[in-house]
C-alpha cells in the first residue's frame, strides 16, 4: 500500500533481536519490546508514533528464542491492511545474536527490500511526531536521523553523541568519555533505497556490526546525513532503573 499522507513508498523495521540482559531477570521471559508501559507494550506506542506515515509495511526482525510472543502480539493487531511480517535471526541466546547493524542487513535481505525504509530500535519509547521526520527526509532525500536533545553534557556520555550543523550531521562519538554536544542518537532513522548497499559494505570492511553508532560513524564519510533535534520526551529502555522510572511515571 502506498503511504496516503506523502504518496511515495516507505518500509518500516522494528529491531527487536537483542536478548536485554541488562534488563534480567524480566527479560528471561518477555522480551524488551513487549514490556507495558501504560498498560500496553512498548511496540504499540512504536506503531501508533508512525500512524502519519502509513508505511506501505511493517517488519518486525527478531530472534527465535521469542519468535512465538512476537508473532501472538503481531496476529493480535486489529489493522488487516498493515500486517506485521516477521523476520526471525537464527539465535536463541545473547551469545549468538548478529548486532544491530547484520541485523539490520539480515531483515533487509530477508525481507526483501527495495525501499526507503525507516527503522526503529524496539526499545524506544519517546513522544516525537515522526512525520517531522519524515518532511525532512523527503525534503533531501537523504540519510535521516531522529536526535533528542538530553541537556546534559554529562548524561551524553552514556550514547552516541551527535553534532549537528545547519541541519547536517557533522560529527558522531558512540559513548565518548567527553562529549562534544548533548544532542544524543534515538535509534530512529530513515534510509533512503540508493543507501542500503552501504549496510553490506559496511560489513564487508569488518567494521563492528553492534551498535549502529559505529556505522554512522563510518557513513558520516559516504553520505550526507540530516538530523532532525527532538526535545519530547525520550528513553531507553535499558535498565531495570529507567523502566521503574518510565513504569511508574504512567501509572494513572
């Protein structure tokens, strides 16, 4: 389906293959994403952040360990017309998985995209509207990031630090011990079809294939990347701490 509001294609990925370990005992049994937060899990606030988009489809990569929870939440969504496709990485525990950058490759292999693609980190939970983003991304039809600004020098150093001029992103630091802004990546990009060769390159060099900090580190010297700056509410959901924190926030 064609997305209504822009009238172009646009693919949408949810990464949903990493094993939480931070977050044990919890994660031994529910994964990440699928933690309520407001009595519903995380991936529904993700889906309802792109209902301006209309992404043409949903692909949801994870791994086989929670395959069976994934697919009981994605056939229990009520949108027949935006089905979720599941693309399962071929591990069972935190030792095996592929990284968030191979599995970005995987699920684009796998499921075969063709694309402009926007991809969201299944841990996310913030309250930016995405068609900002997206205006953005269509305005340049470049590399596209979503960036909060944390406020805090200080607190930057725990992600990857952007800094960002006239719009363009000119430098990236994955968890420097001295940060140079405290504008922070979300792990929300948008990439255009011509930049999805870059992930095979990428790894075809041997660069790391975890965080995906360190790709665009790596692509700030290929592409052109655009950022837009967000001071919404934004969190990781990466501890056990930041969970309690978010949790009991939304409790009524």
């Amino acid at each position: 389906m064609v997305s209504l509001l822009y009238g172009v294609y646009l693919e949408a990925v949810i990464l949903c293959g990493g094993y939480a370990t931070r977050l044990q005992p919890i994660t031994l049994f529910v994964p990440k994403p699928l933690l309520p937060i407001e009595g519903r899990p995380i991936l529904n606030h993700i889906l309802e952040s792109m209902d301006g988009l209309r992404p043409q489809r949903f692909v949801l990569s994870t791994n086989m360990k929670f395959y069976d929870q994934f697919k009981y939440w994605a056939d229990g969504q009520k949108n027949p017309k935006q089905s979720i496709e599941l693309v399962v990485e071929p591990t069972t525990h935190h030792g095996q998985k592929f990284g968030a950058i191979k599995g970005i490759k995987y699920t684009i292999d796998n499921a075969k995209i063709n694309d402009d693609v926007l991809i969201i980190a299944g841990d996310n939970f913030y309250a930016f509207d995405l068609s900002k983003l997206y205006e953005e991304f269509k305005t340049h039809k470049k590399v596209t990031i979503a960036v909060h600004d944390i406020k805090s020098v200080d607190d930057a150093r725990r992600f990857g630090v952007v800094e960002v001029k006239g719009g363009v992103v000119t430098g990236f630091q994955e968890k420097p011990e001295k940060p140079k802004s405290s504008l922070i990546s979300t792990g929300i990009y948008i990439f255009p079809k011509s930049v999805l060769r870059r992930f095979d390159e990428y790894i075809k060099e041997g660069n790391s294939p975890d965080a995906p900090g360190y790709f665009l580190q790596w692509l700030i010297g290929k592409e052109e990347v655009h950022a837009v700056v967000y001071s919404e509410k934004w969190y990781d959901i990466g501890t056990i701490d930041t969970y309690k924190e978010v949790f009991d926030s939304y409790i009524k």
